[in-house]
C-alpha cells in the first residue's frame, strides 16, 4: 500500500526555492519522493541549492527563471514535462509607508505576490486539467487576513493571494485539482533579519505567540507535504496557518 504523505512519481515546481522557506519545501517535497524544480533568478544559488537536495537522498535539478517574466513563465511551461504540484512560494517586500511608495514599486510588489503566480497557476493548470489532477498550494500569509501599518503593497498581495486560492478551488476543482494555501507567521529567514537582531521584537513575538518563539524555517515543509498529498485529497480553498498560534492567540 502506498504511503498516504508519499510524492513518489510526481514532479514538483516551487518558485522562489534557493532559499528560505522554498528551499525547506522544496527538500520535504523530495525527501516525500517528489522530482523537485528547484525555481530562482541565480543560477549558483539554484545550483548549491539542488546539490544540497541530492545530498539529502532526494531528486532535483534546477529551473532558473524570473516568475514575473510572463513571456519566459510562457515559454518555460511549454517546454516542461508534467508537473504535479505548484508551490508559489517566491516572493518579496517592502516595508515602506503607503504614503512613502510610488505607484510603480505597489505595483512591482503586486506583480511578484500575487501575479505572478495567477499567470504560472495558468500555465501549469492547463496541463493538470488535462491530466484531471493537480496540486497548487499558494504561501501566502499571516498579512491575509491581518494588517499591520508599513506593509500596504504586501497586505494588498497576500490578501488577494487568499482570495485567488478561494476562486481556483472553485475554478479547477470540478477538474480534480486542489488549490490550497499556507499562511506562515513569523519565521527566521533572510527578510525578516533585522527584527531578528531586535530584542523589542523578540520578546513582543514571545508574548504574541501561542508558541512564544520564531518559526524555524523547516517548520514549514510538513504542511507542504501534507497538501501535496494523498493524505489532503479532499482539502481544497483552505489556508493553513503555520504560525505558532498567532492568529489563534492575543
Ligand atoms: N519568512 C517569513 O516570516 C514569512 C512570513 C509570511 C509569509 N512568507 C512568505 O514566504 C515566502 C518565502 O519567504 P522567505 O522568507 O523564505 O523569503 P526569501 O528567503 O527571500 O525567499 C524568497 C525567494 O524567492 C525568490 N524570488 C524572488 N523573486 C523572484 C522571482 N521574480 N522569480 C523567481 N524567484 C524569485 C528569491 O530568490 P532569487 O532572489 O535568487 O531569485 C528567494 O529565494 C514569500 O512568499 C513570503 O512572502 C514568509
């Protein structure tokens, strides 16, 4: 009998996996048995990226390519094989105030959230159709259904994110694809180093948290796995928070 977490014969595509969260997904999802497509703009990060998998026992090979590049996103797809499961987990942010951003950087911040994955969720989507099966699970955020002051454009991006999940789980789910997302909180990853290097951080998130700590990056990759398999075929337009009880507690 198969493994209910098992990802063996599946190929999976999570952007942004060089490093941080991507990468830790990226790493479950092949030591789950998935052939991960290990997406940056870096070609000696992908690089040191798949080399670190393949140590791990598990099978990769890097895709370099820029997820706002809709033309290449295009071009890039066409030339795939099969891809089981999406990831869209690249992503940036600006914390500057709404009132200190120009137009054009809202609307660079909203181009890799949130675009970018409704044009790669295309793309993919049209080949998991076709095959009447598919898995896309969107990281998205805490910053969904939570605002804070100095992160407009990425409020903005995350919120639409969730609401892109809600709206192609009812799209693609009659094709038998599930569109789900993730909702991390704070983890200890390279955007959020200075807070990291702030005690007043710390200990307001020590407070803020059921769990009374930072997320450690790895701790995201159970729930990727989880949605990506078997065992969540009948979870669809779900946001999973992994968070340490943030939004759970005050
Ligand atoms: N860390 C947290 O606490 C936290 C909390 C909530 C949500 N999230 C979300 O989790 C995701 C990962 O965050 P992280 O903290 O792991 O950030 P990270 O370490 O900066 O990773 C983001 C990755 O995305 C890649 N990337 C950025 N733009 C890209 C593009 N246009 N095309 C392809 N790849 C691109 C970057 O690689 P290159 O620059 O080499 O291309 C990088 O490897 C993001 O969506 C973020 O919003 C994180």
């Amino acid at each position: 009998m198969t493994h209910p977490f098992s990802l063996s014969g599946s190929t999976a595509l999570v952007t942004g996996s060089a490093s941080g969260l991507g990468f830790e997904i990226a790493a479950a999802l092949a030591q789950a048995g998935a052939h991960v497509l290990v997406n940056g703009r870096d070609a000696a990060r992908l690089a040191a990226a798949v080399t670190a998998i393949i140590r791990r026992g598990g099978h990769a090979e890097p895709l370099l390519l820029d997820v706002c590049d809709a033309a290449a996103v295009t071009r890039t797809v066409a030339g795939l094989g099969p891809v089981h499961i999406l990831v869209n987990n690249a992503g940036a942010r600006d914390r500057r105030g709404f009132l200190d951003m120009a137009q054009d950087d809202f609307r660079r911040l909203v181009e890799v959230d949130l675009m970018a994955p409704a044009h790669l969720t295309r793309e993919l989507a049209r080949g998991m159709v076709a095959r009447g099966s598919g898995r896309i699970i969107n990281i998205a955020s805490i910053a969904g259904p939570l605002a804070r002051a100095g992160d407009a454009a990425y409020t903005t991006a995350k919120g639409g994110l969730v609401a892109l999940t809600r709206a192609l789980a009812a799209d693609l789910g009659p094709h038998g694809i599930t569109v789900n997302a993730i909702a991390p909180g704070y983890f200890l990853t390279e955007p959020n180093a200075e807070f990291v290097r702030d005690q007043a951080v710390g200990e307001w998130l020590s407070r803020r948290t059921a769990l009374g700590r930072w997320g450690r990056p790895e701790e995201i990759a159970g729930a990727a796995v989880f949605l990506a398999s078997p065992a969540a075929s009948y979870v669809t337009g779900h946001v999973l928070a992994v968070d340490g009880g943030y939004l759970a507690h005050f």
